[in-house]
C-alpha cells in the first residue's frame, strides 16, 4: 500500500539518498551529463530546508520512504510543485500519477500549479502531461510547466 506524509527531519538522509538515485539515473539516461541536476539533490541539509520552506512529502510503500514531493506556495495562491521523485526500482509503477493525484486533493484550495523541468528530460514531459500539466514556455535550459484545476 502506497501512502503519503509529511516528511520528517529523521527522514532527510533517506529522501537525499532517494533522490540522488532518481535525479542521477534521469540524467544518466536522457542526458549523459552532469548538468541538469536540481540543486540540493543529493544533499540533507537541503532535504531539511525544504521541509521548513516547504510542504515535503515522503511517499511510504509498505511502510519505506520510497520517494517524495516538495511543494512550496507562491505568488496570488500558485502553488510550485518544487520536485517530486520515486526510487527508481518503483519507477513506471503508477505510483508517481497516485502521488499527483493525492498532493492535488490535499491542495484543492489551490487550482494552479506550476513548475519547471530540464528541456532534456523527456521522462519527466511525459510524466508531466499524463499528470494534466501543459508546457507554456521555455527558459534557458527548462521547460515551464502549468496546471490549473476546476472543480
């Protein structure tokens, strides 16, 4: 059973490891570079940050932190989905679309969404769109990503 909670500072080592093997593989895989990494990624002290910035999110499966989402308000209400990311011996499971849809029923206060992805990451573009979000434009190296929810 796939649920998730608020991430805990007990929880930074493991979603720093988590995320790591996530963003690392993606990069690996579509970009054989260094380069497009989000910043933080592999690092507790910023795994901690985000969760006083930020609404983070562990996602548990059998009780294991299998991945995790960052969500940050911004500006008039929109909200950033700021990262989300799966262990990827649970990638192409469902489990990222079941994370989405959980994280927009805890928001329903919210109905727009934005966030932002390297043009080189051609998972993600997938993923996003399959989620409901639409490209709306390009800077520099990444692609701007908005969703808006009705009821």
């Amino acid at each position: 059973m796939m649920i998730i909670e608020k991430a805990l500072k007990a929880d930074a080592k493991k979603l720093a490891e988590i995320q790591k093997a996530s963003f690392d593989e993606e990069s690996k895989q579509f970009n054989n570079s260094e380069i497009g990494r989000p910043p933080g990624y592999d690092s507790i002290s910023w795994q901690e940050d985000m969760m006083v910035y930020g609404d983070y999110y562990k996602v548990l499966k059998d009780g294991k932190i299998i991945g995790g989402a960052i969500i940050l308000l911004g500006t008039n209400g929109v909200l950033n989905l700021g990262r989300i990311f799966i262990d990827p011996k649970y990638q192409n499971q469902g489990i990222g679309m079941k994370v989405m849809k959980e994280i927009e029923t805890i928001y329903l206060d919210y109905p727009k969404w934005w966030l932002d992805t390297p043009k080189w990451s051609v998972r993600n573009h997938h993923f996003y769109t399959k989620c409901g979000f639409t490209k709306v434009r390009e800077e520099e190296d990444m692609y701007i990503f908005e969703k808006s929810i009705m009821d």
